[in-house]
C-alpha cells in the first residue's frame, strides 16, 4: 500500500484497531500506525497533513 491508496488503509487501521475512536487518535500516532501496517511501503517523507486528514475520514466513514 502506499500513501495515496486511503480507502485501503482505512480498512486496515479499522481492522488492526476496533477499539480505537478514528475521530480521538492524532496524527503523530495516525503516521505511525500506518506506517506499521504489514502492507504498506512507501517513503514516510510522502505523507502530509491533507493525506493524513483523507485517510481519518475515511476510517470514520469506514465505521459508519
């Protein structure tokens, strides 16, 4: 996975983290766990805010 393929990352922190509210995790902790995912490899310096922002709304709407 890489930074841009957010629907699947959602997924997959959704997964790794059922009980954890999307909306209360920052993106320091957001960053790293994606970064932890068994999946994705992509260069950590690709990342910014508005990436980071696309992926939590994702991961909410993923628990709706």
């Amino acid at each position: 996975m890489q930074w841009t393929d957010i629907h699947d990352i959602a997924i997959e922190l959704a997964e790794a983290h059922p009980n954890v509210d999307p909306i209360a995790v920052n993106f320091v902790d957001l960053r790293n766990w994606i970064m932890e995912l068994p999946d994705f490899e992509d260069d950590p310096s690709r990342c910014g805010e508005k990436i980071l922002e696309a992926i939590q709304a994702a991961w909410i709407e993923e628990l709706e």
